[in-house]
C-alpha cells in the first residue's frame, strides 16, 4: 500500500477513532507511575486518548510514555502524543518493531511545528491532529496532512496558563458545519456543559480537568477516572442530535 493510500485510509478511519470522550491525561495533574493505571482505566470506553508531558524531563517523559502504549498493545484506539513529534515517531516505530496494535498519533498546536514540519520526522501516515482557535484558523488548516481538528477553547479554561480567547457554542456549531474532517471541541468542558457542546455536532471533546474533577481525598483515583468517564460519555450520548426521536 502506497503512503498515499494509507492516508486515504487513515482518513477514512478518523471518525471511528475521534468520537466522544477524548481525555488528555498529562503529568501536571497524574503522577507518572498513575498515567499506565489511568490509560488502563480509560481505554474501555474511549477510541482515542492523548498524553500530555509537559513536567517531566524527556527521558522519564518518554518511558512513561513507552510504558502506556506497552499497557494498550491490544487497544484499538489511537493513543496521542502531544506536540512531541520525535517521541510520536519513536513511539510508533516501536510498537510497530513489537507488533503491537496500537496506532500512535500526534497532536499539535499553532505554535508547534507545522503539520508540514512534523511529517518530516513522523512520516507520510501516522494520524495528525491540529488545534485551531478562530474559523479562519480552520479553514485555513491543510487537511491533506492532518486527520482531525480541534477548536477552542470553547469555556473560560484554567487549564492553559495563555489560552486564547473564549470562542464559544456558537462558533462551535459553525466550525462543526464547516470542518471537512472531525472536530473536537476543547476548552473548560465540565459535566454540566457537556450536552451543550455535543448538541453542537462536534465530533469528540477533550476534557483535562473534568476527568480529576471533585474526587474525594480519599478517593481510589483510578476508579474515578473510569467512573467519571462513563458518566461524560452517558452525557454526551444522550444529547447527540442524531439521537433524539
């Protein structure tokens, strides 16, 4: 098969992977010997799951990393590596080397490397992923390289330190008219606003810290995570337009 047939196909299976829930588990908020435990927990009722190592130096950053994909080496689900193009290239050239079935992608943001950029180093067919922030931004996002597209911050978020501003449902409901491939919303997404968003048509959402959120002191953290996921994905599938009578 041709790199260009693969991306045809791995355009094709965008939107079985990027639907629903689209947690982002990252070392600012889980410890490292958590994230396997976590990604474990979550991968049950989730296609696509990101990791996000921003604290950690790179070595430790990438093992945690390795020991993930290692943990989800029978997943179907595409498993995201943030803005790290050499760790999303090494990521999956191993699990390829391994045999394992994981697919790994990569995320990236308008100050990242350039979609162009980072197929340099990851190749012609590992999945891509972009963040947008205005319509412009997104219509203006070369589809031909990368296989989805977010767009936020929807909500105020606390998540980001310099987020951009707010964009809002509205827009939100233009943009998943607009896109030519799926959208994921992001940005301050909490339980009670998760209807609102799907009702929107995005494709997915990303949540950080909705995943954490109100967990008692002395609460299993795992356990949580995987409660609270089913209990975001119940929310969104309810409220999907398609769903109603």
């Amino acid at each position: 098969m041709s790199p260009s047939d693969t991306m045809h196909r791995i355009h094709d299976l965008a939107p079985s992977w990027v639907r629903g829930l689209y947690p982002i588990l990252g070392d600012e908020h889980l410890a490292a010997g958590t994230l396997v435990a976590a990604a474990e927990a979550l991968a049950g009722c989730v296609s696509i799951l990101q990791l996000r190592m921003k604290s950690l130096a790179d070595g430790p950053a990438f093992e945690a990393l390795r020991s993930v994909a290692a943990a989800l080496a029978d997943w179907p689900g595409l498993l995201v590596v943030n803005d790290r193009a050499d760790f999303a290239h090494l990521l999956d050239r191993e699990s390829t080397a391994a045999g394992r079935r994981v697919t790994v992608g990569l995320h990236l943001g308008q100050t990242d490397l350039s979609p162009m950029e980072a197929r340099a180093i990851v190749g012609p067919t590992l999945p891509i992923g972009l963040s947008t922030h205005t319509l412009a931004q997104l219509a203006a996002a070369p589809t031909e390289l990368v296989h989805h597209l977010a767009l936020g911050p929807i909500y105020p978020t606390s998540t980001k330190r310099d987020a951009e501003p707010v964009v809002g449902l509205e827009t939100l409901a233009l943009a998943a008219r607009r896109a030519p491939c799926p959208l994921v919303a992001i940005g301050g997404i909490t339980l009670d606003r998760v209807a609102a968003v799907s009702a929107s048509g995005a494709s997915a959402f990303a949540v950080v810290s909705a995943l954490v959120a109100d967990t008692a002191p002395d609460a299993p953290l795992v356990e949580h995570l995987a409660t609270r996921a089913r209990t975001l994905v119940d929310t969104w599938t309810h409220a999907r337009p398609s769903d109603r009578p």
